[in-house]
C-alpha cells in the first residue's frame, strides 16, 4: 500500500524539528574545547562539565533547586490527587468553579502570577523566602497533578469499590488497596510533571529569589548577564538531560498523550 503525501505530517515534522532544535545545539556546543561558544563545535572535551564543579554557586543551586522540587512534587501530589478525586467522584455546590480555579494556573501567563505572587507574599511577609517560593510552586504546579488524576479516574471502575463495601471493606482499606494502585501511574506521573514545572521554572522564580534562596534556572540566567561561554550550555545540557530522563519515565509509564485528554463526567 503506498502511503500518500500529508500536509499535516510534514507540518508536523517541521514542529517537532523546531522544538527539538535547540538540543541538537546546546548539547553538541557543550562538548567543545574552544573558550567561547561556537557551533559547530570545535574539537572535542568534558572540561566545561568539569568546570561545573568549580562554580559553587551552580552546584549549590542546583541541591537547592532540586530539594525544592521535590517538595513542590510531593505536596502537588498530594493535594492534587485530594482535589481530583473530590471533583470526580461527589456534587457539591461551586464544582465547576472550584475545578476551573484548580486549572487556572495552566491558562494564566507566568508572568501575571510572578507579578500576584510577589505582592501577596510582600504583605504576608514570605517574599524572597523558601516558604515563598514553594508555596508559588506548588500553585503552578497542582493543576498538572489534578489532571493526571482525572484523566485516571476517566476510566476508573467504581464497581470494584462498591464490591469491596459490600464485602465490609473499610473506607481507608478501599482506597488504599483498590484506589491507589489504580491510580498510581497518574499520581506517579504527576509527581514528575510537579516536579519538572518546578525545577525549571524561571518565569514565577524571577520575582520571588534571593540571594538564599535562587535556583539553578537562575543562577544560570544572572551568569548569563555577565559571561557567555560554553559552561552555560554545559549546565543547560545537565538540565535538559535530567528533565528529558524524567520525560522518559513518565512516557513508559503513563503516556504523554493522556495529559491532554479529555476530562470525564462526574459520576
């Protein structure tokens, strides 16, 4: 069978390719042994990996950036899987609202909740601090994890719950036996999407750093004012490298595709 020519597959191809494009940059120029960023690169070397290592201020940032993601991820999951399942599974008054609130990070600019961020936590006093920023992370990161989990219980058997009532299952033995192993690969795979949309977050992290508390993101934006050489595609490479894995991860486990699905009625 001949396959015939389609204009939205060749559309296609040139989206993914100008997606793709800046690795095929970055991380080659990251292995040159020039002193200055040149692509192609000239020669072949590890040194501005090494080299790394000889920047406190990245190494630092980086444990840093990497414990606060992972607390974002852990709390994301955690109120976010409460939250989808509270939206799926009963009726209450406000549902809707509540659940377009829920995703409104998704659809508002970084920028505009940079911006409400920094003014609500100068009040409050948590501007420029690690409660600050986590709090701020965990906001634009909770709608990845409601998502997931609602896009799982799209295809939830609830008859198997109503089988263990009837058997004298107790509620916190339901949801623990039956409940969660379900819907583990859409808590699993919004734990690294928290965690992700945390660790790379420039645009919210902009507004609410300090001098204690700055991310490896920014770190790596504030040397960029002043230097431009290889070690910054080294350092952008790592990170790359590292979301790509967890961007691996999450498509052998769940699907990438079932992010964007669509959200099912409430039962």
């Amino acid at each position: 069978m001949t396959k015939r020519f389609s204009p939205l597959g060749l559309i296609t191809f040139f989206v993914v390719l100008f997606v793709v494009s800046p690795l095929l940059v970055i991380i080659p120029t990251s292995l040159t042994s020039a002193k200055y960023l040149s692509f192609p690169p000239v020669g072949f070397s590890l040194q501005w990996y090494a080299k790394i290592f000889d920047r406190p201020e990245f190494v630092d940032s980086f444990w840093f950036s990497l414990e606060l993601a992972a607390l974002t991820a852990v709390i994301s999951t955690l109120l976010g899987t409460i939250a989808g399942l509270a939206l799926h599974k009963y009726k209450f008054p406000g549902k809707g609202l509540i659940n377009g609130l829920m995703l409104s990070p998704l659809t508002v600019p970084a920028l505009i909740i940079g911006i409400a961020a920094l003014l609500f936590f100068t009040r409050i006093g948590l501007a420029g601090t690690f409660t600050g920023l986590l709090l701020a992370h965990t906001l634009i990161s909770i709608p990845y994890v409601v998502r997931l989990v609602l896009t799982g219980l799209s295809s939830f058997d609830y008859t198997l719950e109503r089988a263990a009532y009837i058997l004298g299952a107790k509620p916190l033995n339901v949801f623990w036996d039956i409940t969660m192993p379900l819907l583990k690969p859409a808590i699993i795979s919004g734990m690294i999407f928290a965690f992700l949309t945390s660790f790379d977050n420039v645009t919210v992290s902009l507004f609410l750093v300090s001098p204690t508390t700055t991310t490896l993101p920014m770190t790596l934006f504030s040397y960029m004012q002043e230097t431009l050489d290889p070690l910054v595609a080294s350092v952008s490479s790592v990170v790359i490298l590292l979301s790509l894995a967890f961007i691996i991860i999450l498509e052998r486990g769940y699907g990438l595709d079932r992010l964007f699905g669509s959200n099912s009625h409430s039962h």
